[in-house]
C-alpha cells in the first residue's frame, strides 16, 4: 500500500520525495533570497 506524501508548507498532496513541498510550493521556495544571501544582495544596491 502506497502513501501519498502532503506538502509540508500547504498540506497540498503530491509533495517531492526530496523537498517535501509540492511543485508550487517549490516554485515559491526558489524565488526567494535566504539567510546570508542578502548581505551581497544589498552589496550590489549600494
């Protein structure tokens, strides 16, 4: 018996084995900046 895995962020069925997101939730995860990419973000602002 095969369970399916929910998105961890949105309860979402058909979460990735790897991530544990679904593919919008994934979509999402990869547009943002995280953590201490920032600081060279705001390296190039300024």
């Amino acid at each position: 018996m095969e369970r399916e895995t929910k998105c961890i962020e949105c309860n979402g069925f058909d979460a990735n084995k790897e991530s544990g997101l679904c593919d919008a939730c994934e979509n999402i995860e990869l547009r943002k900046i995280n953590g201490l990419l920032y600081l060279p973000a705001i390296g190039l602002i300024l």
